[in-house]
C-alpha cells in the first residue's frame, strides 16, 4: 500500500473515539431499569441511543417540550415521568433539531430510540418510537446518563 493509500485510514483513525457523558448514580439507573409504572395520570418516556458504532464520537443533546433532558452518548438512556398528553421529543442534527410528537396516555411506558445518521458534516440525529419488547431490552443494558446537560439548554418547538 502506497503513501498516498493510506494517508486517508491514518487520518480517520485519528478521529475515532467514544464520547462519554456524566452518568447518573447507580442507585437511580438501577431504580429506572426497574421499569416501574408511572404514578397516576402520568406516562414514562425512556429515551434511549443505542450502543452502535455510527456516530460513537458525538454526544447529540435531547430535549422533551423544549427543555433539556439531556445529552446523549452511545449506550446511555433517560427517563422522564410527563404528564398524560402530547409531549414533544427533540434531537439535534445538523442543520436544525428532528422532532417526535409523543400521545402520552396514561399508565404506560414509551421507549423512544435516537439514532445517529450519516451525512455531510458532522452526522444528524433522528428519534423513532420503538416497540416496548424492543426498548426494555435496550433499557436493561445501557446506562442512565445525568439529566439536564444540553449544549443548548432550550429548543425551538417550531423549527
């Protein structure tokens, strides 16, 4: 392999890593992997970045009704008990956040996935509500980051 072959895999090995973000205590992730129901007239939404390699170097900020929940890397997840209603669910991407609408009803759980997607710059982010088999298991291996640790603290509902 030439110079000029393996100039381009140097480099990319040079921005390979994993972010990481303050984690909640152990106590509280324990407690939330305990997948208890909501207290009443409420709904439980886990929101959740799976373990992939895609985007492993970025932390991507979340956002529930416009205030930050918190900032996201591989492997993490929150939990947040709202309000039965609808309940606005934000990631950062590129160029402007991606929303979910949330039907929160009450008594039940929401696992909400945010996936990492390629593009030209820096990688967007997308949320995508997931079935509850698919979400527990997700739940029960990643870890529950610290709340309330945005880059932005709040986002435009309107973009």
């Amino acid at each position: 392999m030439t110079i000029k072959q393996s100039l381009p895999l140097v480099i990319s090995c040079l921005f390979v890593g994993c972010a990481s973000v303050p984690q909640a205590d152990s106590i509280n992730s324990q407690k939330a992997k305990q997948l208890v129901p909501p207290s009443d007239g409420n709904a439980a939404i886990y929101v959740y970045r799976s373990n992939s390699v895609v985007g492993a170097a970025l932390k991507k900020d979340v956002w529930l009704d416009g205030k930050c929940l918190g900032e996201t890397a591989r492997g993490t997840f929150f939990y947040k008990e709202v309000l039965a209603g609808n309940h606005t669910l934000s990631t950062e991407s590129e160029f402007s956040p991606n929303h979910l609408v949330v039907n929160a009803e009450s008594g039940k759980q929401y696992f909400v996935q945010q996936y990492i997607k390629p593009g030209v710059f820096v990688g967007g982010a997308n949320l995508k509500l997931v079935d509850d088999a698919q979400g527990k298991k997700a739940i029960g291996e990643y870890t529950l980051a610290q709340d309330g640790n945005c880059s932005k603290p709040t986002v435009s509902l309107s973009q």
